[in-house]
C-alpha cells in the first residue's frame, strides 16, 4: 500500500497550576484550562531539510473557535504559537488546521486540513488530536518492463483546467493536485512513439477523484506486435488509501518567562533591597539542558567554570547553588509531554550583589531529533541611584518622535522623566523637559516635534536627581519612493518598464504578461499628468486574439513580475527594502470605471457583470519575512493569480506591520487628477518594517481576473508623509 503524508497537531489541555504558575488572578477563578499546542509531520517522503521543516511551520494555520462565540484565537505560523500555553475558559470548542501550500497541480507542494471538537472542562485534564490529513489528490504512473519493446520517448500528462504534470519516462515521482468546483475530473494522455515512428496517444479520465487517494495508472503492454491503434496496450487504474509511514516532529521552541516580570527588558533594583526574583522555562517536550551562562554568576555561586546546566547538575553542585541562595524545581509530564523549571534567585543571592548591571545568559534546548533552542538573558541592575536611563529602542525611534524609558530603581520621587536635547547644542540650557509615565519599575515619555535624520542626547531624572549617564539616537530621514512622479520608463521593447533599465526597477507592472499578446496596459501618459512631463496610465482590457487569452486589469506594484504559469496566470514579488514610517500615502489621481464585462464567478461569487468596476491603491509595511516559489527568487510576498484562496495578499497576515488603503468605486470629478491621501494604520509599533508594498490596479479585483473593458486610473506625485 502506498503512503502519503499528513500533519498531526497535538492539543494538550493542562489545568493551570500542574506544571506553571498562573499570575492571573482571573486564570484561578475562571476554572479553564491552559492548552499546549505542538505539531508533527507524518509523510512517505522524509522531510530531512530543516528548510522544508520550518517552512512548513510558517504556512501552519490553527484556529481556536467557541460554540457560540465563533472564533476565539488564531495562529498563522507556527512561531506565533504561545509555548507557555494559552487560556481557554471552560465550553466546548472546534480546533482547525491548515498546512502547506494549495496549489492546482505539483509535484512537491501539499496541502493539509484538519477538524477537531474538544472540550474545556474544570477540574479535568484533557488532550485532544488535531490530525491535518492531506487534502490533495494525488496521482502516480507505473509501466510494466516489456514496454520499452513497444513505444518509446514516451510521457503521461495528468491534469485538469487548473494545471498540469508531465511524468516524462519512468518518472517515479508522484503528483499533487487540488480540485475545485471547476475541476472535478483528472483527465490523463500518454504519448510516446511507436517502432514505425508513427506517435502513439491514448487519453481517459479519472472521474470525481477522493482526496487523501492515490492514483496509479498502471501502463502495460503484452503481445509481440504493435498495432496504431494501440491493441496490445492495457492502462489499469488502482485507486489506494493514502496511510503514513515517516515522522518529523514539528515543536514549540522552550519558552523563557519572567515570574511577574518581563525578561526581555532590564530588572531594576535598589542596592541591598533586590528580593526574591525567578524565571521559567515552559516546554512542549522533555527540556534536555537549561544552562546559564555566566561566569560572574558561577563565582558568587563558589563554583568553577563559567555555565551551569539545571537539569543535569550533580547533587554537589546543586547543594552548592542551594545554599547560595540558587533554588530549582524541574517537572515533566510523560503522558502529557510537557515540561518546566522553575529557577529561583533568591533575596540572599540578589541583596548581596555589589552595584552593578548583571547578565544572566539562558540557554533551553528539548530533546527531540530535531531539537529547539530559545535564548534569553536576565538582565539585573542593582544601583544606589534612584533611576537609570536605558538605551533606545530602535521601534521607539520616528521620524519626528522618539520614546525614551529608563529603569526605576527606588520608587518614591513624585515625578519621573526625561531632558533632552539636540546633539549639536552642548549648552546646559539646551537641555528640554519630558515628564515621563511611571508602570511599574519603568518610566517612559514620548517627545514630538524632532527633525528628521538629526541626532539628540537624553538623560533621565527624578526629583531633583539627574542621571550622569547621556544616551543618543538618531530620527529617521523621511525617505520617499523612488520615481513616485513616474518620468523614467524604458519603452524601447515590446515590454514597458517603469525604469530607465532593469538596474534601477522599483516599480513594475503586469506588461510582462500583457505584452506576450501585444499590449501594455501599463504605459506613461502626457496627456493627463499633474506634474513633469507625464503620468502613469494603467488601463483594464482583454488582452489576447479573438476568445483566446484573458484579461487584464491595469495595474502596478513595488516589486517584479516574475513569470507566469499556466499560460496566462502571473506569478509576481512584491517589496522593496524600506525602514522608515510614514504615516500616510498622498498623490494625484485620474480614475474612469466602467461596467465590468469579466467575472470569476467561482472566486467572486457576489460580482456580477454590468456592476460598476472599482480601483483600488494600498500601501503595506512589512517585516523582514520573505516567501519563495519553485525557483523564483524570494520577495516579502509572492503573489499567484492562479491559486487566489492562498497565494494573494492579505493585510491580517502576521508579517503586516501596517496598512493603508483606498477604493475609488466611481469617477473622478472633472477632467483633471485630483488630491487624494491614505491614512496608514499602524497593527504593531514596537518593530520596524523592512520593506514596503505598494499596489494599484484599474480593476480592484484584477488578480481574479475580474473588471471593466477600459476601465482606467492614471497616478501622479506619490508622496509619502511624516
């Protein structure tokens, strides 16, 4: 029997309290539980790449939802996973999950879904398997060995509308195919040549095939003569269950938790007044080492070297940390696969330390094959001063606003903050006031009204103390988009570039497509511009000789068209490497709609033709995550016009840092181009972006085909504001 593979996501449901402690006073009283969620790979072709691994991570999506409430959480890649868990109050409730990729037709890419019910009940443990099972069809060939005697050069295609694979020879690989509500049959054609050099052809269908299937077509030949007609041949189709018979383990890296305080920002304590301050290490497997690195550390311990490992230290060692001050409580669940250390320092270790800043470097590793490692440091600064400036965040930076924090020592001034100034200026008086915000042991303030790209010193106070320590940072310069009046073209091919030459690409468009059939629907135009000699003109049309080919919105976009599949179907980057943040999009525009004459009524099932088409521009900021199809370079989003319920772009996806968008639904007023401005919207402002997207098309539904004949939108002036 052959196998295949699929995704086991294992839920585990854990009362608060069994293996970590719960900081929430509402967690005790709620009487939920707290779930763990790992994932494994069961698969007929081992995944040996780590690549692969981690790329199945990052395309993994799990939804959480409540009867009666619909969904509660959801998690796009693996990594966006909570491994000390998370809290579900008591009810019933479904798990669902997503993996791979859902590609019409491949021999690499699968695709897996999931369904599982569970319940939340108090006072019980409960575990729950969440199997994503693969959704594909899946197709193989097999040729009997007296078939060499009778054809040769031969090749079987398999296929539907959505695409395509050829097994050329005895290719034993096996295809993956998706299917749709336009696709229910695989349909199959084996060509080869015969002795007399004739070509020899046979086709058939493999009707409604089952996902989670495998098709082998079996190819024999028998007989010592070859007729045309192809009488001495047998195609047998075996239809086969799919079943698993590899498996790579797909977990949480340990998760690192402060007890009561954030381990990602400095501790701040006065001098002979620390107290008693512990750290976790939360993991969905049996912890192989949790080490702290630190020789400092080792020395007021009495002990050599400069590590220590907390879950295989000797007993000697472990009575020398203990009597220093040093406290461990290890646990592990074998049945429900979890495990935790709890590592105390306690107020004899801390109030004894001299004034200082002090790192603790910790290093958690699992044991399974493929083992994770997650990193933290426990950074503790013992001071007599009452307040210590920090260093910048770089997320805290702008163009024109910087937030500043400092570490409160000892609490009781009656007011916290910052002075600052331009570094240029070394006079006293120079010096500005922020009062600062006091939460917890941190003081921040935001100051406003900062120029561009210039460097400022701060410092922090309270009361009447004024920290001797000076920190810098330098605002961001307010970058704008290159060629964002669209002046430089190259029209010297058939394809128009928005670029003097490919060198200097930021901008393209879907020309690369379009001109295959002889037209641009992305030009420059003199005839409506704003400024300078002319405009970008992106025009909606049909491009292609009598009913053969498709259409085409006029469009634009940063980034590159990078080829097309499935004969019309584009496949294109988007992104350029970008850091600053603006706060809005301004331009001019020229928008003429017209009815819509093309419609995928499949995808878009409330667009009719004879509705209004509309335009649309957006704007995306975005992290440093890139994706990668087949052997196409890797851009912060891939774009597939061919798989649009996987591949197009979504402003909820984990990697948007921020978004802004606009849809022109009618014309624009008058003769001329108009004003416009997109406020951007900010999801997360404690990272910045790594690159920009930015996409306007004539036809707001352009990459499912869809819009007006002649529908048009001409851009001018992009500006970018801070």
């Amino acid at each position: 029997m052959k196998a295949l593979n699929y995704i086991y996501i294992g839920i585990w449901l854990i009362l608060c309290g069994t293996l970590t402690a719960c900081h929430d006073e509402n967690e005790l009283s709620d009487g939920g539980a707290r779930v763990y969620l790992n994932a494994s790979v069961s698969s007929d072709i081992k995944l040996a790449s780590r690549a692969g691994i981690d790329e199945l991570k990052e395309n993994t999506l799990i939804w959480i939802s409540k009867k009666d409430k619909g969904l509660v959480k959801k998690f796009e890649g693996l990594s966006s996973l909570p491994a000390n868990g998370l809290w579900l109050t008591t009810g019933e409730y479904v798990a669902e999950g997503w993996a791979g990729d859902s590609v019409p037709a491949s021999f690499t890419d699968r695709y897996f879904t999931g369904y599982a019910p569970f319940t939340v009940s108090k006072g019980q443990s409960t575990g729950v398997n969440l199997n994503c099972k693969i959704a594909n069809v899946v197709a193989s060939v097999n040729y009997s060995e007296e078939i060499d005697e009778a054809i040769s050069s031969y090749s079987l295609t398999v296929g539907h509308e959505g695409g395509e694979l050829t097994f050329e020879g005895r290719d034993t690989r096996k295809g993956y195919f998706m299917m749709s509500s336009r696709s229910r049959d695989l349909q199959w054609t084996l060509n080869g040549t015969l002795p007399s050099g004739e070509t020899f052809t046979r086709s058939g269908t493999i009707e409604s095939p089952k996902r989670a299937t495998e098709y082998t077509i079996n190819v024999n030949y028998s007989g010592s003569e070859t007729t045309v007609g192809g009488g001495h041949f047998s195609i047998e189709i075996d239809e086969t269950a799919i079943e698993v018979n590899h498996e790579v383990v797909i977990r949480l890296a340990p998760f690192i938790m402060g007890d009561n305080f954030d381990i990602t920002k400095p501790f701040y304590a006065e001098l002979g007044k620390v107290g008693d301050h512990a750290f976790f290490v939360n993991a969905s497997a049996q912890l192989s080492s949790v080490i702290i690195d630190s020789r400092f550390f080792m020395e007021q311990c009495g002990l050599d070297g400069n590590d220590v490992d907390f879950i295989h230290m000797s007993d000697e060692v472990r009575r020398a940390l203990e009597s220093h001050g040093i406290e461990t409580v290890h646990t592990y669940d074998p049945d429900l696969d979890v495990a935790s250390l709890r590592v105390k320092f306690s107020a004899a270790f801390n109030n004894a330390l001299p004034e200082g800043r002090y790192d603790f470097r910790i290093i958690a590793t699992d044991v399974k094959p493929t083992s994770n490692r997650t990193e933290a440091t426990f950074s503790l600064v013992v001071s007599n001063a009452p307040v210590k400036v920090e260093d910048p965040s770089p997320a805290g930076i702008w163009t024109s606003q910087a937030t500043l924090s400092g570490g409160i020592i000892s609490a009781g001034a009656s007011e916290y903050g910052f002075l600052y100034r331009a570094a240029a200026s070394r006079a006293d008086g120079d010096w500005q006031k922020a009062v600062g915000e006091v939460s917890g042991n941190t003081v921040t303030a935001t100051i406003t009204g900062l120029t561009p790209g210039s460097r400022y010193e701060y410092k922090v106070y309270a009361d009447d103390f004024i920290s001797a320590d000076i920190k810098s940072f330098t605002t961001d310069s307010e970058q704008q988009l290159p060629n964002a009046g669209f002046e430089e073209w190259n029209t010297s091919s058939k394809t128009y570039l928005i670029c003097t030459d490919a060198s200097s690409m930021f901008w393209d468009s879907g020309n690369h497509g379009s001109s295959k059939m002889g037209k641009n629907v992305t030009q420059p135009d003199e005839t409506v511009k704003h400024t300078g000699q002319r405009s970008i003109k992106m025009e909606s049309q049909f491009v292609g000789i009598g009913t053969i080919g498709a259409f085409a919105a006029g469009n634009m976009f940063v980034g590159e068209f990078l080829g097309t599949e499935n004969t019309t179907k584009g496949i294109l980057g988007w992104g350029r490497p970008w850091t600053t943040r603006p706060k809005a999009l301004k331009g001019y525009i020229k928008y003429s709609p017209q009815a819509i004459t093309h419609v995928d009524s499949d995808n878009l099932p409330d667009v009719h033709s004879g509705d209004m088409d509309s335009g649309i521009l957006y704007i995306a900021l975005v992290d440093d995550s890139h994706k990668s199809y087949q052997s196409y370079k890797s851009y912060p989003w891939i774009v597939r016009t061919a798989d649009p319920a996987n591949w197009l772009f979504s402003k909820d996806k984990p990697n948007v840092i921020a978004y802004g968008e606009r849809i022109f639904t009618e014309a624009t007023a008058g003769d001329g181009m108009i004003e416009f401005e997109i406020p951007i919207e900010y999801y997360k402002t404690d990272i910045k972006p790594s690159n920009i997207i930015v996409v306007a098309s004539a036809s707001r539904y352009g990459d499912y085909y869809t819009g007006g004949q002649s529908s048009t939108m001409w851009l001018d002036d992009l500006q970018l504001v801070y």
